[in-house]
C-alpha cells in the first residue's frame, strides 16, 4: 500500500472506525460476556476476567469466559465480595490455555481485597493514573493485586508495562470501561477516567497493520512499540486515540489487510 499522507490516514482510518465500531461487532467479541451484567460492578468484573483470558481463538475465549461466569453463579461481584472459603473448591477444575483454576481462586481472592481495601477496581486505576497514560496505573494495579499472600504463578496473569509489556489484554479492559462510543460496544462506566490516557491493545493484528500504514516501526509488539503506537495515534486524534483500535484489529482480522 503506498504510503498516505497524514489526512488521508486519519480518513481512512476514521472510514473503518465507523464500519466496525457498531454493535455488530459485539456479536463475535469477547466484550459480549461483560454486555450481559447491568451493574457496574459485575460490568467490569466480568470485563476483567474476560479480557485476562483474551488470548487465542475467539470462539473458545468466550465459550470459557461464559463458563467463568456461570461458575460464579451469574453473580460476580456478589461471589467475589462474598464467597466462603469452601466455594472456592468448584472453580479449580477451570482451565483456559496456562490460566487454571487456582490462578481463577487467586483472581477471585485479589479482586475481593481490592473491594474491601482499596474502593474497587476503578479507583486503583485512577488513584495511580497519569494525564497522558495509564501504564504506570496498570503497573500499581498489579502491585496491589498481588499484595495478599499469592501464588507465584499466577503473577504472570497480570502484565506489567514498567517491564516493557504491551500489556494488551488490560489495555483492552480499559478500552472497555473507560471509552464512551455511544455506539453500544464500549462501556464508558468509568467516568473518573478519560479515553485520552487509554492505549491501543497491541497484538499480532494491530500490530501488523500499524506497520504497514507506517503507524508503527518497531518490530516487537512490547512496551516500547505501544508507546510508539500511542504517539502516532494522538496525532490523529488526541481526545480519543484508541477508537482506532476498530479499524486496526478490524482491518487485521476481518480483511486480512
């Protein structure tokens, strides 16, 4: 594709944005298991889990996700907030690729303390947020997750953008809970929050696409490349930088681009 000027990017890009930014999009999306909760807090407990396990094929993300779900009675916040030691026992036969279920009773157990002691999810995020970014809020997120007693293992669940990881699947929970699209796919509960500080959720697709529309040089998809990204997608639109997720992943895995 020849290279386009800087208008002829963001039109392009804005064109696709409208095309996949649409409830359509819901239907084969992770971001269909959290459209099923009406409260804030299963909203974005469901959107947490699920994005945690957002990785490989689609169909069995949301076929697992679901399972998360029903394993938690349809009720997240309520299990989370007030399981019995002895409920645990039914989430170990849970499993996700590397994601089993004692990381899934680590996830309940972390979720619950930062319910009781720190206000919830939101406002961990927000408390360590900075004006342009929220890496270094994802990073005290993880420190605070993992502050209980915790297995080992399971920290590797979490991604930390201070040890240069693109952190995708969290970005794309902040997407979700932070972005106010007026089209019925993203939540924008959480109004603390502002979708200018939000990144791009980095993978294979969007990655391989920014490069190819000169968003993007480096070669790895890590830290280093997102703050990249980042740079290169505020210049298109600074209020809301991460709409072009839809066109970028849509791009990738709709169109093979």
């Amino acid at each position: 594709m020849p290279k386009l000027k800087k208008q002829e990017l963001k039109d392009f890009l804005e064109e696709k944005v409208v095309l996949y930014n649409n409830p359509k999009f819901i239907e084969s999306d992770p971001i269909q298991i959290p459209h099923q909760f009406s409260k804030k807090e299963d909203i974005e407990i469901s959107a947490f889990l699920t994005a945690t396990i957002a990785w490989g094929n689609r169909k069995s993300i949301i076929k697992n996700a679901n399972r998360m779900m029903a394993m938690l009675e349809q009720s997240p916040f309520q299990f989370i907030t007030q399981h019995q030691e002895s409920d645990l026992e039914k989430l170990i036969p849970f499993v996700h690729r590397t994601f089993n279920g004692n990381d899934f009773i680590q996830f309940v157990q972390s979720l619950q303390h930062i319910y009781k002691n720190h206000q919830g999810i939101e406002a961990v995020f927000a408390k360590h947020a900075e004006t342009d970014s929220l890496q270094h809020s994802i990073h005290q997120f993880k420190k605070i997750f993992f502050e209980i007693s915790h297995l080992d293992r399971t920290k590797k669940h979490v991604s930390d953008p201070l040890k240069n990881s693109a952190a995708k699947r969290i970005n794309m929970f902040l997407r979700w809970m932070v972005r106010h699209d007026k089209k019925g796919v993203d939540f924008g509960i959480w109004n603390s929050l502002s979708p200018s500080q939000l990144s791009c959720p980095l993978d294979v697709h969007s990655g391989n696409v920014a490069r190819k529309l000169g968003l993007l040089k480096r070669k790895q998809n890590d830290g280093k490349a997102l703050a990249e990204l980042d740079h290169a997608l505020r210049q298109l639109d600074g209020d809301d930088p991460v709409k072009y997720d839809f066109a970028l992943f849509g791009l990738g895995v709709f169109e093979g681009f």
